[in-house]
C-alpha cells in the first residue's frame, strides 16, 4: 500500500511539471499572437502606401509595358505553402496542404516554408523545389519576405513558372485557423485606382522601371503580411492545442489526487486496524 502511495504522488508530482511546462508554452503562444497581430497592421499601412503609389505610376506608361507578366510555361505555377515551424500545433500544417491541393492538380514548382511542411510534403510524396525555415519570431519576417521574393522572381526570370500563388493560415479567432490562396503573379493591377490628379510627379527613374520596382515592394509587402499572419495563426493554434493539453492534465491531476487520498485514507485505516488489533489479549 505504501509502495503504491509514493508511486502516485510521484506521478502528481511529475504531472505538476507538466502543468507548469504547458502553461508556459500557452502563454509565449499568446504573446507571439498578439505581437504578430500588431505587427500586421503595420503591414498593412505599407502596402497602402505602396497601393497609392502604384496608383500614380501607372498613368505614366501603357498597359503593354506593365509587369511582371510571368513567361514561363503556360499554366505552370509556384506554389508558397506557408507552414509550422515548430510541432503541438494540431494539424496546421496539413490543412495549408489540403487548401493547395487544387492547384496542385496543375504543374508546379513547391515552395516550402517551414520544417514541418517539409514532413508533410515527404509523408505526400510531394517534391519540393525550395525550402526554409519559418520565422521565430515578428522580426524576422521582413527578412523572409526578401528569401521568398528573390526565389519568386529568380523562378520568373528563368521562366520556370508564369504564375505565382502563396497559400497561409490566418488567424480565425472563436472559429479557429483559416487558409488564405492568395495570388501574386499574373499582378492585378485592377486593384489599384489610377490616380486622377492634375499635377504630374517629380521621377528620377523611367517610368517602366518605377512601376517594376513598385510592384515588387508590393509583392514584398504581401509576404511579409502573409508570413506575419501565419506565424500569429500558427501560435493561435498552439495556444489552443495548449489549453487543451491543459485542461487534460488537470483532468488527470485531480483524478491523481483523488486516487492519493483514497490511498492514504486507506492506509491510515490500515494501521489504526493494526493498532488495534495488536492490543487484543491472545487466546
């Protein structure tokens, strides 16, 4: 009885670690969320800024000379898959997957960030053209965002690829996780107002070049907000596998410590029995 007592408050003991080890993991979760969330719009401001911008440049050349236009083969597309870097976030990743599989029903070029995205791709059999890492934390993003752009337009300018879509998780609130397909090359330039004012700007660049250079900050703007908005969402959701991992423990804590004290009721009823008994005279 004894043996079975210590080896159960042993386990509560243990179990306690893991409580504390759970809460501490949920709750950097929850401040990378909120970190990255503010960092969006951020973002956001920029890539109106940029917007604005584009606006403006193009009423200065015709729609013929607008880029990037993607020569690559017809039809064949690089796909960004925006996945975990790290685990106990449920099935984050596998569900960025799911949400590419009708692109990828076409040919295409696989680029991955994240080191379980690789897993899954490998569990797939998916062939992935270009990988890294995912960011740890809101300000690496920026530095990513630059990777994925250099890999993007190198792919462009070989003329592997002639369009060019990423695929993320965003932060979904009480609903959970969603996936974003958003689609970055052929660029829509319909999204962009011309600007109607009277007052032409002051270049110090042609205005093709202006116009390719904007649009590749725009571009750079829009990963950087897909990755920030990845990276808030992968948190979410391990805030969320954490708070049911939590709510597990103290399940199994409470049932724990019920089974102790059962014991060591037991046991004290054991030894009064004993003491009891040993005070009889012997027949």
């Amino acid at each position: 009885m004894t043996e079975r007592l210590a080896a159960v408050e042993a386990r509560i003991g243990t179990v306690h670690k893991l409580a504390a080890v759970i809460s501490a993991m949920r709750g950097i979760a929850a401040s990378r969320t909120q970190e990255a969330r503010r960092h969006v719009d951020s973002i956001r401001i920029f890539t109106g800024t940029i917007g604005d911008a584009i606006g403006h440049a193009l009423t200065l050349l015709p729609e013929t000379d607008r880029v990037p236009t993607g020569n690559g083969p017809t039809g064949r597309q690089a796909i960004i898959l925006l996945a975990a870097e790290q685990g106990f976030a449920g099935a984050f990743s596998e569900r960025v997957f799911d949400a590419a599989a009708r692109l990828m029903r076409n040919p295409y070029n696989l680029l991955i960030v994240g080191d379980r995205g690789l897993l899954v791709a490998e569990e797939r059999g998916l062939s992935v053209d270009w990988a890294c890492a995912m960011i740890a934390h809101p300000a690496q993003a920026a530095a990513l965002a630059t990777r994925l752009t250099g890999a993007i337009y190198e792919r462009l300018a070989r003329a592997d690829v002639s369009r060019v879509a990423v695929i993320h998780a965003a932060p979904g609130g009480a609903e959970g996780v969603t996936v974003v397909t958003k689609q970055l090359v052929p660029f829509d330039y319909s999204r962009f107002p011309i600007s109607r004012r009277g007052v032409a700007p002051r270049l110090t660049l042609p205005p093709g070049q202006l116009l390719a250079r904007l649009v590749e900050e725009y571009v750079f703007a829009e990963l950087s907000e897909a990755v920030m908005l990845s990276f808030a969402a992968e948190n979410e959701a391990r805030m969320r596998a954490m708070s049911a991992a939590h709510d597990n423990v103290s399940d199994s804590l409470t049932a724990l410590i019920s089974t102790s004290r059962r014991l060591r009721q037991e046991e004290i009823t054991d030894e009064i029995v004993e003491l009891a008994t040993s005070g009889l005279p012997v027949r």
